[in-house]
C-alpha cells in the first residue's frame, strides 16, 4: 500500500495551500483518511479526519481555516489550507485505514513540507 502526498511548499503568511493524497496498493475497503503534521522539535499531531461516509473532525488550531475531503472514487484525500500562519509550518502526513483480506490497519504516508514564511 502507498500513500503519495502532494502539494506542499513554501508559502506566504495568509497564502494557501491544497495538499492532496492518493491511496494505492490493494486497499479493498478505504475508511478513515487523515491528515497530521509534524514541527520541528514537536509530536506529531492531529490536522483532520475525514470518515468514509464525510464526517470530519479538525484540531482547534486549525478549525475554521483547513478543510478536508476526499473522492473514494480516486481513493484520494485532500486538505484545503486557508489563512496560513508560519506556525502552520510542518510536515504532513496523510494516513489512511484500509482494509486487505480480513484486516483493518492503518497506512502513512512519507510526508510533505509546508513552510509558512512570515
């Protein structure tokens, strides 16, 4: 299974950004999809999830500027990033859970850099 993310780079403060991530790899059932970010120094923390049926949950720092969907038709996520703040800055990662066989598990991706200059 891979998970490719894309879209990152290197932006203004109040710029925006749309990460995108595309699942592959004999995934016979896609549910949860998520995105989380990693600063430097820092745990790896929650940005969004979305279930299968829609339903998203978002961190508070990020509710109100970051949207996530997907399109299970092209096992594919995305996280929409309005009004960027240099603390956005981090490496993200998109997660999925997926189902091979019998079993439910989750995948990541290898990240992507978004830097939010001030």
């Amino acid at each position: 299974v891979q998970l490719v993310e894309s879209g990152g780079g290197l932006v203004q403060a109040g710029g925006s950004l749309r990460l995108s991530c595309v699942v592959s790899g004999g995934i016979s059932r896609l549910n949860a999809m998520g995105w989380y970010r990693q600063a430097p120094g820092k745990q790896r923390e929650l940005v969004a999830t979305i279930t299968s049926g829609g339903s998203t949950n978002y961190a508070d720092s990020v509710k109100g500027r970051f949207a996530i969907s997907r399109d299970n038709a092209k096992s594919t996520s995305y996280l929409q990033m309005n009004s960027l703040k240099p603390e956005d800055t981090a490496v993200y990662y998109c997660s999925c859970n997926g189902r091979i066989g019998l079993v439910d598990r989750d995948y990541w991706g290898k990240g992507t850099l978004v830097t939010v200059s001030s």
